[in-house]
C-alpha cells in the first residue's frame, strides 16, 4: 500500500538551528507532494508544495523542501528556526493515476519544539 | 474571506446518540473531504466528495456517513457514535479532486469526545 513517513516524530532545537524533516513517500508513479504546519490549536496551513518543475521549492515562512525522485522523498528545511516555529509539521501527497481520487496521504507528523 | 468553516469546534457526547459536524466552503469548491487526526497516525480521510450528490469512502468510513446535496456543504454523519470515533475532525475543500494540482484548504477542525 502506497505510504508516506515521517523519520523524527519529535524534534527539539534551540532557537537559530537548522532545521531538517524528513519524509518519504512509497510509490512509483507521480505524485503532488505538500508540506502542512499546525500551530497548537489551529487548522492546517499549507507550507509549500510541489507539482512539477524546479525540485527545490520554497514555501512560506523561509522554508524550503527539496523533492528527489530517486529517493522518494520530499524533507523540509529551514536555516533558522525560530520559537514561533514550534508546531506540528505534515508531509502529504497525492497521488496519480487511476483508481487514486485525490486523497491526501498523510505521514504520522512532526512535533518540533523550539527552545528559546 | 474564502475559507471552509466547521460546526460546532468542539463537542462532546456519549455513545449511540446521532451527531452531525457541518461543514459548509465559500470558495465554490466540487471536492470536499473529511479527515481524522489521530496521535501517532496522522490524518486519514474518511469519506469525499468529488461534487454534488458523489460521495465514497476514504481509508477509514466505517460508522460515518455524508451527503453533499449542495456544492458549498458537506456534513459528516455519525448515526450512533462510540468511543472509538473520539478524535479530531478536518474538513478540507479544493476547486477538483483527482488528479488535481489543486491545494486542499482545511477547516479549523471538531474535537469530539464520546464518552
């Protein structure tokens, strides 16, 4: 069954680290990949996305993900972090091809914590 | 203000008594879906909608049901709730479903308690 994962369930650095998720995807065909952050007790706000062209996509907030196809995987990166920065970060994809609706796979999440 | 809008945000209630989570997007969106976040295991989708009067089952529909007879609406039924459905509920809408470039935008989220 096609499956995304999320390596770190629970990350804590300290203000002004660099910042890596990582996510992984298994399927071989093409997919739309997408990075979701959620502020404590808020909705899901999308970060960036990818679709096609340029793997390197940056998003809201000075993040950036890289997408390569070789590897599957799609991980997300900042160079500063900051307090405001602490959430619970989303990696999903959708899938092409038939039978596949649309549908958001979702990884299990990534709670970071920042230290101020 | 586009977005996509649930009701109530929070609700508790106790096993087998009927609930509806309305879920109502001003962005004249034909997909909609409903996710559940659960610790641990992300956000499954549990029923879509690719437009008006098509509905399927997502990964985990068991005990929920939908309808969507109006573009902009699309509640989630739980016609006798147990404890097991106790979650955190998502709506999300796009302009297509499928094989889309569309972004899912999501409402603010339902947190049920069945006791």
């Amino acid at each position: 069954a096609q499956s995304v994962s999320q390596h770190n369930h629970h990350v804590i650095l300290s203000e002004a680290a660099s910042l890596e998720l990582g996510c992984n995807y298994s399927y071989g065909g093409t997919v739309n990949l997408f990075w979701y952050v959620q502020y404590p007790g808020q909705h899901l706000q999308l970060l960036l996305k990818y679709f096609s062209g340029d793997p390197l996509v940056k998003g809201i907030k000075g993040f950036e993900a890289e997408f390569i196809k070789s590897k599957f995987s799609f991980n997300l990166r900042k160079p500063s972090v900051q307090w405001s920065d602490t959430a619970e970060y989303f990696c999903a994809v959708i899938l092409h091809g038939s039978g596949n609706t649309g549908k958001l796979i979702f990884g299990q999440g990534t709670t970071l914590q920042v230290k101020p | 203000e586009a977005q996509v809008t649930q009701n109530p945000r929070y609700l508790i209630t106790v096993t087998g008594k009927k609930l509806t989570v309305t879920c109502s997007q001003n962005m004249n969106h034909e997909y909609m879906s409903w996710y559940r976040q659960d610790p641990g295991l992300g956000l499954r989708q549990i029923y879509y909608s690719m437009n008006v009067e098509v509905t399927d089952k997502g990964d985990v529909p068991e005990g929920y049901k939908v309808s969507r007879k109006e573009k902009r609406n699309f509640p989630l039924i739980l016609e006798s709730p147990s404890p097991n459905q106790t979650s955190l509920y998502f709506c999300a809408s796009s302009l297509y479903g499928g094989d889309s470039t569309d972004t899912q935008y999501f409402g603010p989220g339902t947190r049920l308690t069945v006791l």
